[in-house]
C-alpha cells in the first residue's frame, strides 16, 4: 500500500538544471503507487533524457504539441483530464509566469490551460530569480487560485554555486504533498494536537536516557490529518525530521516535562490528542552539572531514577477531557492486546493503537509498522504492515469519520 495507489499523475518537466532528477521522481511516484505519465518542454531535454524518463515511467514521454498520437487526435486536451493531478517539478520561472498570464505556447502549457485538473506547483530557481518581484508575483497570484498548490522551494548549494532557496523539493517531500493535495478535505474544522518522537532525560550535559523512537510515525500521522484539512500543532521531542507540509504550529520539546507543558497548553483549544510520543518512563533524580566521569576505583555506577509524569493519563483526568477524543498507543514486546485492553480503561482512552516491537523489522525507526486499533466499543481493527505513511494513511482515513461527527456535535453544542 502507498501514499498515491491508484492515483493518475501528469508529471510535467520545465527547463531546469533540477529537470535532470525527473528519471528518479517518476520511479518513486511508482513506488508510491501512481501510475506516471510525462510531458517535457523542448528545454527540459537538455538536462534530461526523454528515453530515460520513457523507461522508468513505462510510457511514451509526451514533447511535441504538433504531433498527433495513435490514441488521440488532440493530445493537448486530454492529457490532462486523463489523470488526478498534475505535478510541475521544476517549475521554472518561465513555466509559472506563462500559467499565470494564460500563455499555451508548448504541451505542457496547453495541457494544464485545457483542463481543470488540480496543479501541484513545485517551484526550483536560482535564488535570485525566485526572489525577482516580477517572478514573486506571479507566484503570489497563483496561491490565490485554488486549482494550484505550492509545495515550497528548499534550501541548499544550486547549480549556480549560491546557497539559498531555490532547491527543487526531495521526491518524499513532493509524493507527501500529492497526497496532501488527493486527500478528501472532511476533517476541515477538527482541531488536531499530536506529540511524537522521544523525550532525553539529561543524565549530566552529554549524556541522557531515552529510547529508539524516530518520531517517524508521529510525524506521519500528523502529516496524514493535515492532508484531509485538520488543523494540527504537533509537539516533537528531540528529532531529525522536517516539519511536514501542512502542519499549523510545531512545538519542539526534550524532556518530559516539557512536553506536558506543551500538551497542556494546546489542550483546550484542540479536538483530537494523538499521543504517538514514546516518553521516557524514568529520568536522573539530579542533573549533574559536569560530564560524570569514570573512575578506576568503581567497577559500577548506580543512578537513582524517579518516575516521569504519565502524560496520557494526566490530560486524560483533566475537567474538560471530555470535549477531546484520544488516541494512545503501546508499544510491547509481549501479551500487546492484553497491555493495549489495559491502557485503554485505565486511560480513558477512545482508541489505542497496539504495535509489537520485538523484532528490529517493525516499530521503531523509520522503516515499517503494523499494528491493531482498540477502541471503547471493543471493536479490534487490524492494520497489516506498511509503510508508516501509508499505515498513518490508512489509520487517519479509518478515524475520519469519527473525527467528523465529534466535531459536528461540539459546534453543534456551542454554536
């Protein structure tokens, strides 16, 4: 299963340096699972094959608005209304003024001006040039209509040897956009709070306790409700991830401690708590100052530890706990429903989401998971393994309909 199965994409290619990572993009679109079409403009093929792009899409690469195809006599006008969505990666200068103005001089730009097909924009330029007035306004007049999506440019070394923004977006990025732009929008109005990653308990100042947790399904997850329109404040303990696309506020933490208080204060004003977080259970019961250093004389060290707060039990005991649903989850190595039924009475939980971390293959880290959903009703729901994103997909499209109905009720309710 993948961010995109089954999704139609038009994977259109401006004259760029970055057009030469075309070949690459359209292979993990389809790893993705979309199924990829290509049309090039005559400047992209001078950073990149068309027989290239013709071999990793498994289909004819689209170049000539003169030529008729065996299969339509119009190419032009059905290209694009033959898919789901049109992505412009790079998309030059050139390409977004002539969109902007309703220039259709070549396929691509007649393509996109003869169907309604949403367009997701993802602009790669020289530094200078993206930050030319005339160029900002033309994208800024763009972003106003909503047919198009803009996935911002990143920030790196480019081919003109400046270091700046300008930098075409990684394929990861671009695929999670896509997503994003596909997703229905019925969680419009749910208010999301989601934590994710660990939390470090500094032992001394180079040292800490803490756990393997990534953050990567958090991540994921919080990803996949802001995809569907939730407006989502992710609170991430000490990680290496970009904040992804869509998310309205990140609150970057460490301790335990901290998190709470982050938790607590996004608390009132949310609709959804997904506590995703693996928070350590014990921290030091003193910080020392200096780095702790071993000595010849200790063959061991003992370090009294004190428990952390249980976060997920502390929110679930607040007065207006009952406005919010709740999401845990339980990471075991052993008897997983039995902890996972447990936790959630003793919690007060809606649902919990139970996942066996035994094994190095599932769980932790950025790699695969797969777990069941319990929920308040007894119902057991089974999530075979996948990809994070496309189990946190999957998971958030499952809930969807909850979410939606408990929002309804609260407004309903304070109207």
């Amino acid at each position: 299963m993948g961010l995109l199965d089954g999704k139609r994409i038009l994977l259109g290619l401006g004259g760029g340096i970055s057009a030469y990572k075309g070949p690459e993009l359209v292979r993990r679109l389809r790893d993705a699972g979309a199924d990829v079409q290509v049309v090039v403009t005559a400047a992209a093929t001078h950073f990149v094959s068309p027989l290239a792009l013709e071999v990793v899409s498994g289909h004819p690469v689209y170049q000539d608005l003169w030529r008729a195809d065996a299969g339509s006599r119009i190419v032009h006008t059905d290209l694009g209304k033959d898919v789901d969505l049109i992505v412009l990666a790079p998309a030059t200068a050139d390409l977004i003024g002539k969109i902007r103005h309703g220039l259709a001089d070549d396929l691509l730009t007649t393509t996109i001006m003869a169907c309604r097909t949403p367009v997701l924009v993802c602009p790669a330029m020289n530094t200078e040039m993206l930050g030319n007035p005339l160029v900002a306004a033309n994208i800024d007049h763009l972003r106003t209509l909503p047919r198009y999506t803009f996935l911002e440019p990143g920030v790196g070394l480019l081919a003109c040897g400046i270091t700046g923004p300008g930098r075409q977006p990684d394929p990861p990025e671009i695929i999670q956009a896509a997503a994003a732009v596909l997703a229905p929008n019925d969680l419009v109005g749910v208010r999301a709070l989601v934590s994710a990653g660990p939390t470090h308990e500094p032992l001394d100042p180079v040292r800490y306790l803490g756990n393997r947790s990534s953050g990567t399904m958090g991540f994921a997850l919080a990803r996949a409700l802001a995809a569907r329109g939730a407006e989502v404040t992710l609170v991430a303990g000490p990680v290496t991830l970009r904040t992804p696309v869509g998310i309205a506020r990140r609150i970057d933490v460490e301790t335990a401690d901290e998190m709470l208080a982050a938790l607590e204060g996004a608390f009132p004003s949310s609709d959804l708590l997904v506590m995703s977080a693996a928070v350590a259970d014990y921290r030091p019961r003193e910080r020392q100052d200096t780095k702790i250093k071993k000595r010849a004389s200790e063959s061991d060290l003992s370090l009294p530890l004190f428990r952390t707060p249980d976060i997920l039990l502390s929110l679930s005991r607040r007065p207006d706990r009952a406005r919010l649903l709740l999401l845990g989850f339980a990471a075991e190595t052993n008897d997983v429903a039995g902890y996972a039924r447990q936790k959630l009475v003793e919690k007060d939980l809606d649902w919990i989401f139970a996942n066996d971390v035994s094994t190095a293959e599932l769980g932790f880290g950025p790699g695969d998971n797969a777990g069941q959903l319990f929920a308040r009703d007894g119902s057991v729901t089974t999530f075979d393994r996948a990809a994070k994103d496309a189990l946190a997909t999957a998971l958030v499209a499952h809930l969807a309909p909850t979410l939606s109905a408990h929002r309804a009720t609260l407004e309903a309710s304070h109207p």
